[in-house]
C-alpha cells in the first residue's frame, strides 16, 4: 500500500439516517427496496441484505430535508448483476413511486427518495463499457465508451429494456440481492475542494474526479474510484438544512486492519482533526460538517 493511502480492501460499512418517521420509511426501503428488517427499536430501524445491515433509520427528525439542501445527495446501494437491477426496477414500477433512471456508462442507476428526503440510488456497475475519460481545458468531461462513441454519463436509462432482462416468468423478486452492498455515498458541498483535502489529504482516500465545470468532486480507493462524491450542482441555490431535519446522521468507513486504524487516528491528529475514540471506533466529522466513523473490518 503507497504510504498515506487507504489500502483498497476499504470499504463503507452502514449509513445512519434521519427520518420523521420509521414506518412511512420502511414503506421505501423495505417494502419496494426490498432490504430486509434486522433489527431496530423503537427508535430505529436496521435493514440490510444477506445478514448485514446496510442502513439504519433513526426516528425524530422534525422535517423532511428539503431540496437543495447541504447534507446527503443519496446513499447507493451497489447489486452485482443487471438482472438484480432489472428486479429493482420492476418494483419501483410496481410501487408507483416517483423514481427516475439514468445511465452514466460506467454504471445503470435508479433514483428515489424515502418520505423524509433521503435520496437513495440502486446502482449496477458496467465499468466494461467505459475506455476512458476526457477533460477538456475548460474542465468539461466526456466519457469515451470502449466502442469509441462519447457519453456525458447522464443519458437516460432505457427502462423498458432493463425490465426485458426479466424475461417472461412475470417473476419479480421481492428481496433486495443478498451480496448488496453499499458501494457510494454522495453530497451536496458548498467547498468541494476543502472535502478533498479531508478525505484525500488526511484520510488517504484516492482522488478521481475533480471538477468545477462539471460539478462534480470524488474519490475512493485503487479497486473501487468513485466512493465519497460531493456535487455542486446547486451552486448559489444552496441551503443549509434547517434544524432537526432528515438527512444524514453519519456513515461508516471499513478499514483493513487496526494498523490502519491507528494510521488515520494519526493523521487526524497531525490535521487538528477533532476525532473521538469510542471502543475500537474513531468517529470524527468532515469540514462541512458530515459524521463519519472509522472502523475496522471484521471477518
């Protein structure tokens, strides 16, 4: 591993949200999303797949986060497969949510929000169709597909195609994919450069897109490049949430070893980071703001 860098075995471990209200929640994330309930209280609600919790939903949000807001953009959940995505799909259709779908070459996604706000994105990854990515001198990217033909990886996602991948059972699954998994977080940011210099620059995170044309700022590690993004699509319409409102309470990020752990712990402390230790777990918070945990892997 490159000294500073986070090893490419990290990953993003549970996202905690707020929500107003649990079982209004649960009709998004579990009943059309299909993650299944875990666990919880009153309070809260844990959903996941395949045995591992993946979100947990706390109770007490005031209001829904509005648009705009400085907060989440969405969480994603990654499937392995384009038939996982097609069984997605299919029961947002059935749902009659408003949810919309988009193909960013290097990904197909579906977008839709609980009832408090918080966008969430299914997401299958194609990184076979990408070749490589252009940025022009003014910071416009384009994206090269391996035929040779050039995408803004924002095209609409043909739908009805994607439902094809069904077949002609009529046979939708009513369970999110077992091995889902969170694959993304992404923000809405007021200095996208200063969240760089934090996760980059003192977490170890690679950088990947950085772009004020576009919008659009992330990073991750060498296996898996876009993981923590922050847009500025907003630009002057931006708000801060008001208080108490929905949004992001704070994600978790996997570390390889406790070795690595320490590393971070370190680096913070050279940054002036203010950071907690809790057990075996760092939590601290981004410029903006955002909570993030540390934790070590297990298994």
């Amino acid at each position: 591993m490159d000294e500073g860098l986070l090893s490419q075995a990290t990953r993003l471990g549970p996202v905690h949200l707020k929500v107003t209200e649990i079982s209004a929640a649960l009709t998004v994330w579990r009943d059309t999303l299909g993650l299944a309930l875990v666990g919880g209280d009153a309070a809260t609600a844990e959903l996941g797949a395949g045995g591992r919790t993946l979100i947990v939903l706390h109770a007490g949000a005031q209001t829904p986060l509005p648009q705009k807001s400085r907060d989440l953009f969405h969480v994603a959940i990654h499937v392995t497969t384009r038939r996982d995505l097609a069984h997605a799909a299919a029961r947002l259709k059935a749902s009659g949510l408003r949810y919309s779908a988009q193909d960013h070459l290097v990904s197909e996604s579906l977008y839709v929000s609980d009832p408090s706000g918080n966008g969430i994105e299914i997401c299958f990854d194609t990184p076979e169709r990408f070749q490589r990515r252009e940025v022009s001198a003014d910071g416009r990217v384009t994206l090269i597909a391996a035929d040779g033909s050039a995408h803004s990886g924002l095209e609409p996602l043909d739908v009805p195609g994607l439902l094809r991948d069904l077949g002609d059972s009529g046979h939708v699954e009513s369970a999110m994919a077992e091995d889902a998994f969170i694959g993304h977080i992404h923000m809405r940011a007021r200095a996208p450069e200063e969240l760089m210099e934090f996760y980059v620059g003192v977490l170890g995170f690679r950088p990947h897109i950085r772009s004020r044309t576009f919008g659009m700022f992330d990073c991750g590690t060498g296996r898996r490049a876009h993981m923590i993004a922050f847009n500025i699509w907003a630009r002057d319409e931006l708000r801060e949430p008001p208080p108490n409102a929905a949004g992001l309470d704070h994600f978790t990020v996997e570390l390889a070893s406790a070795e690595e752990l320490a590393a971070v712990a370190l680096r913070l402390d050279a940054a002036s980071v203010p950071a907690k230790k809790i057990g075996d777990a760092i939590d601290t918070a981004d410029p903006e703001g955002n909570r993030l945990r540390l934790v070590v892997q297990e298994g």
